[in-house]
C-alpha cells in the first residue's frame, strides 16, 4: 500500500481474533470508483501483491459503496475492538434494507454511534458490510440487548432480507485513523 502508484487511503488495519482467524482486514477509502478499479488492478496485476507473497495463503478484495444517507469514515478512536458483520442478501432484498437502516440510525443512536460504516457491494453477491468499534464485547452485548429490548434494533424490514449472515470480531492495529 506504499508503492507510489498505489491509490486509496488505510482507515484501518485489523486482526481477526473471533470468527475466521488468522485475517487481515484493510479498509481504505477511495475518491472514486474509477480509483478503487485501479488499485484492484494493480494489486491483482502485481507478482507480489501488498507484499504477502510467501506469508498469506489467500488473498480477498471486496468493492463496496457506502451507505448513501450515512456520513464517511471519520478517524476516531473506539476502544480497538471491532466486528465486521457481512449479509448475503437476498435477490433484491438492498433497497429494504437501505430502508429499515436510513429510519433506524437516529432512533438508536446510543448503539449506531459506535457504528464505522456501513457499505453495499459493488461486486459478488448482493450483500452489505456494516463496521462496527466498541471497547469491548460487553459493551456490545449491552448495547445490542437494550436496543433489541427497547425494538429500536435491528432495523425494520432488515433482517427478512439475510440469505446469510457471518461476523468477525478484529483488533485494531494502532497508529491508524481508526484504532
């Protein structure tokens, strides 16, 4: 991600401890489609792409747009503990749950503050990525049940939408914009 042809900014770098071990996760934001499609070139062109030749056993790159009616990644510190949930979607289930997110994000603000991102795939299945920083999990867990409790969470007509469904707890490498 240093070369000097390399585009795109690193928001964050994680560690996989829960879920899949042994990942990587990268988020780099990009001006442009046409720039992400350039440096996915790049890397998929490269002999040794990000340097992980002899050291990763895969490689994965997912495009993704975010969220239209949700703000860009700001840097912020959220305590170094992140999930990433990802959710195949049903054929045609995206604008529902554009939907059920753009009513549910004000009402539930004390949990969606502790929201990254949240992104559709450009590329694959249909599907949506959500980010989320916490300080731990039972501060997630708290959050979760009292927005569950209270029916401010999930958001309304979202979950009918899930084919399938996968998280991934991640540590934050430090020095990042998030950490």
């Amino acid at each position: 991600m240093n070369d000097p042809d390399a585009k795109g900014e690193v928001l964050g770098i994680w560690r996989s401890d829960i879920g899949t071990l042994g990942q990587l996760l990268i988020l780099r934001g990009f001006e442009a489609e046409a720039e992400l499609r350039k440096e996915r070139d790049r890397a998929l062109l490269s002999a040794n792409p990000f340097n992980c030749v002899g050291t990763a056993s895969a490689l994965s790159m997912d495009s993704y747009a975010g969220f239209p009616f949700l703000p860009p990644v700001r840097p912020r510190q959220c305590g170094g503990f992140y999930e990433f949930r990802t959710y195949t979607l049903k054929p045609g289930g995206l604008p529902a749950t554009l939907a059920g997110w753009q009513a549910a994000i004000a009402p539930a603000h004390d949990y969606t503050a502790h929201l990254i991102i949240n992104m559709y795939a450009l590329d694959g299945p249909p599907r949506i990525t959500h980010i989320w920083g916490f300080v731990g999990v039972d501060e997630r867990m708290k959050l979760r049940a009292d927005h569950y409790a209270a029916k401010l969470w999930p958001p309304k007509g979202g979950p009918e939408q899930i084919a399938q469904a996968s998280s991934t707890i991640a540590i934050a490498e430090p020095g990042l914009p998030l950490g």
